[in-house]
C-alpha cells in the first residue's frame, strides 16, 4: 500500500493527513497556532508557529499511522492563500510577521491605486478586483518597513513567498524557492493569462523581480524534503480552494463547490476559458499536472465563514466549543428577528468593501444567546448564497447542486439552512477535508500513485444531501433583510 502525505496549512491550524492509495484518510491531525490581531483590522501569524505547528503535526501523524517513510509516495501542500511571508535567504528567518489575507492594513494603499485608474489593468491582467486582501500590497508595505530603499531585494537577500513558498523553503532545507500557479494568481502580481510575474505590477508596487520564486504547475517536482530518514518528493502544491476544487473532483467546466472554512469559498471551473465577472467575482488559476494546458475558475469570496464562529468562542465566550454552535442554533425556531453581519475585516464578494465592519441588528430585550449564535450561523449561509446567485449571473448556467466541503460543513443545521435560504441540493462528500485531499491527488498523480483523474472520480462518494424545505416568499423576505443588514454595515470605518 502506498500513501501521499498531505500538508494542509490553514489560517488558524496546521494539518496533516495520509492518503492511502484507496483514497481514504487513515490519518489526519491538527494543530490550531495563535493569531495575532496588533490594531484594529490588522491579522498577523508568526511564520515561525507556522512552520513549527505544520512540521510538528506532519511527524506525529507519520509516527500515529504507522505508516513507514517508505511507502510515503510524495508529499502534497496545500494553504492558505495571499497570506505574505518575506524572509532572509542567507537564514531563513523572517523579517517581519506573516501578513495574513484578512489584515486591512493597506487597505488606504489599494483606495490609491484604483484611484490613479489602475484597477482595471489590474483587473484585466490578474482577474483580481484590487483589494488589500491579496498579497500585492502587502509586500509593499513588509519591504516599506524593512527595506525601503529595496537594496536587500533587489540583490536577492530577502525572498518573497505566499505560505507554500515558505513550507517548500523550509522542507527543502533552502533549496527549493518556489510556488504554484493558483498561488501566484492570488498575489496581485501574476499575468493570469501568460502564467507570468507582471513586470507592469512589480513597478506599481515597487517590489524587485529577484525576491519571487519560480512559478510551476500544481502537480509539479518542488524537490525533495527528508523525512524519515529518506528524501520523499514534493510533487503537489495548490492553494486551498483550488485544492478542495481539485479534492472535490470538479475537473469539468462548470462543476463547483463551496469550502465551508474560516472564510467560504465557491469556485467553479471554467476550463479554459478564463471567464469575466460582471459582479463581484474573481477570476482565478484552477490546479493543473505538469504540461497540462491553463485551467481557470471563477470565485467568490467571503472573508468571515466559520471564523464568526470561533468568535463567538474565543472573543465572547458563548460556547467552549465550536461545535456547540449547532447545539445553540437548534434551540430557538429562529433568531427572534437578529441579524449578524461579520463583516470583521471587510466585506468580500460580491461587495467588496473594505471599510465595513461587524454588525449585529434586530436586537430586542428578549434577544438571547441562541439567537445570536443563530445568527451567526445563518450569516455563513448568506453570505454564501451571495456568491452562488452572483456566479449563475455571470455564468449563465444555474447550479444544480451545491458541493459542499470543509470544517464546518459537519453542521448539520448550517447545511440545511444553506439548502434552503439557496434553494438548491447541498451534497457533503464522505471526507470532507477536500483540501488535504486534494493537495494529495495532485502529489500522487505526478507519483504515480493514481493513473487520472477518472480514477480519481470513482473515489468521491457523497455522505448525505440537503434539499430546500422553506417556501419561496419566507426565502425572498429572510434574503431581503440580510442585504438591508449588509447595507447598514457598509462603509463603518472610513473615516470622513
């Protein structure tokens, strides 16, 4: 029996998973790292809990499994994606802590640039709609900080790499500087349509060509990392969403799935055919083998999905657990007229508003805590029905079902709740961490493990589906309100 080891490095917690060549996962382990909030709107890891909390949980899950180094195939990374790490070639050390895709810090950069007429170029070269959320501005602002005057980039000292780029760095003992396509589509900084850093871009953000790494395809030779006592090969890197894409087996045009994570995200592929978005979509590299031909999808963001919910753990104490949310939602018929827009670190499509804040309306006396943790929970809900009814406009094909994937896709009431406020199916697959898994498929392809992607589909099989139970008007009112919630929040801190 041989396994691929996925790595799967998200925005709160570090994976790792072994996929056996049955496609199952006999092991997976997590490890949650702190966040780091310096002010307001501001998200921070430091890269050094990152590495440590991936590379520590990838060796307990090898020693738990018993899987032996030997029959590790390859290795498979997939992370969090625009999240920023710049760091010394000559050690390795950072030179500033990871900025993470939710921080806002350059949010009065970006209102700059689109108002020197750059957004569209930017729009059309990258399919990026300019925002603080990509990687682009955040370098600016590391290298503003640690290197204005760009000597130690320009001469390659310091090294720019979304986290993949930092994970293949560190595994590969410094030999390897590098990253994949669907990661560098979310930079800001790549040409989508000739797979190429933008020369154009890397002067509007004064970021030097020698600090980026080379640009491969998802399934691809990243190098070798000693584990075990053995040299096992890095041969899949994609970005999270694209990963769950791939996980998900959405191979053809049109297929789609949405990742129910600390943020939701709905991508479907487009194939070939990078499509335009007339409202509030992004277009985005889709995960390839090596000499394969572009693939592209079409995404839609929400920046606050199950993060609201670790919120309402963490920050106000409702719960101890985040799975008590499911409990407390079920105890009320519904939210006594509360409505919560966790619009924390802005609002993402189909808005894209960087100065809304986090709002809670329809408070009464007689407003409890269930029915704000039910709030909350219906708000992932919506905010992902946002991006399904603004992609079938764009696209003109209407979904049929949902795929749905990801932590919080275990909630059964979120589900439901989603199939209902969408009016559509919602299918969970049986394994559900579709970005380890994917990130695994790809890895595995290149080594042989499975022959394609047919193999691969023969693989997924669905849990349990979700079908609409709420009338047309109730759906109508419930969504009529939500985007009143939304509008009220919108805007919150600009300052006048």
């Amino acid at each position: 029996m041989k396994y691929v080891l996925a790595l799967d490095q998200g925005t709160t917690s570090s994976r790792a998973a072994l996929v056996s060549e049955e496609g199952k996962i006999v092991c997976i382990l997590n490890r949650e790292f702190p966040q780091i909030y310096p002010k307001e709107g501001w998200v921070e890891h430091d890269p050094t809990e990152i590495w440590s909390s991936q590379y520590g949980i990838m060796m307990e899950a090898i020693a738990k499994s018993g899987v032996s180094a030997e029959d590790i195939a390859a290795i498979g990374i997939t992370n969090q994606r625009e999240t920023t790490v710049v760091w010394e070639k000559s050690t390795g050390k950072p030179v500033y802590n990871a900025i993470v895709w939710q921080c806002r810090r350059t949010a009065g950069r970006i209102e700059e640039i689109v108002k020197s007429g750059a957004g569209d170029m930017i729009r059309e070269k990258t399919g990026l709609i300019a925002d603080a959320y990509f990687s682009a501005s955040k370098i600016e602002w590391i290298l503003n900080e640690v290197d204005p005057d760009r000597v130690r980039a320009k001469n390659g000292e310091l090294l720019f790499g979304t986290v993949d780029s930092y994970l293949i760095w560190k595994l590969t003992g410094g030999k390897v500087h590098a990253t994949d396509r669907t990661n560098a589509a979310r930079t800001m900084l790549f040409n989508i349509h000739a797979m190429q850093w933008d020369e154009e871009l890397l002067r509007l953000f004064n970021i030097p060509r020698a600090m980026l790494p080379k640009v491969l395809c998802s399934g691809d030779d990243f190098g070798f990392a000693p584990v075990g006592g053995r040299e096992i090969p890095v041969f899949g890197v994609a970005g999270d969403q694209q990963a769950a894409l791939f996980g998900q087996c959405c191979f053809s045009a049109g297929e789609a799935k949405n990742t129910y994570g600390t943020g939701c995200f709905l991508l479907m592929n487009t194939g070939e055919t990078p499509a335009k978005s007339k409202n509030g979509l992004l277009t985005t590299a889709a995960a390839t083998l090596s000499g394969e031909k572009p693939q592209y999808a079409l995404e839609g963001s929400v920046f606050i999905g199950g993060a609201v919910i670790q919120w309402l753990r963490d920050e106000m104490r409702f719960f101890a657990e985040s799975k008590d949310a499911e409990y407390y939602a079920r105890k009320v018929e519904d939210t006594g007229g509360v409505y919560l827009v966790p619009a924390f670190t802005g609002i993402g499509a189909p808005y894209w508003d960087m100065y809304a804040r986090g709002i809670i309306v329809g408070l009464t006396r007689g407003t409890r805590r269930e029915h704000i943790v039910r709030a909350a929970q219906e708000s992932i809900a919506f905010q992902s029905a946002e991006l399904v009814f603004a992609m079938e406009k764009d696209t003109g094909i209407g979904l049929k079902t949902l795929k749905a994937d990801g932590g919080a896709s275990r909630d059964g009431f979120l589900m439901q709740f989603q199939s209902d406020i969408v009016n559509k199916t919602v299918v969970r697959p049986v394994i559900r961490e579709t970005t380890a898994l994917g990130a695994a498929y790809l890895a595995g392809l290149r080594a042989g493990v499975w022959q394609d992607r047919n193999q691969l589909k023969k693989l997924w099989l669905a849990e349990k589906e979700f079908t609409p139970a709420m009338g047309e008007a109730e759906r109508e009112k419930r969504l009529c309100k939500w985007r009143d919630a939304v509008n009220r929040c919108r805007g919150w801190a600009k300052e006048s």
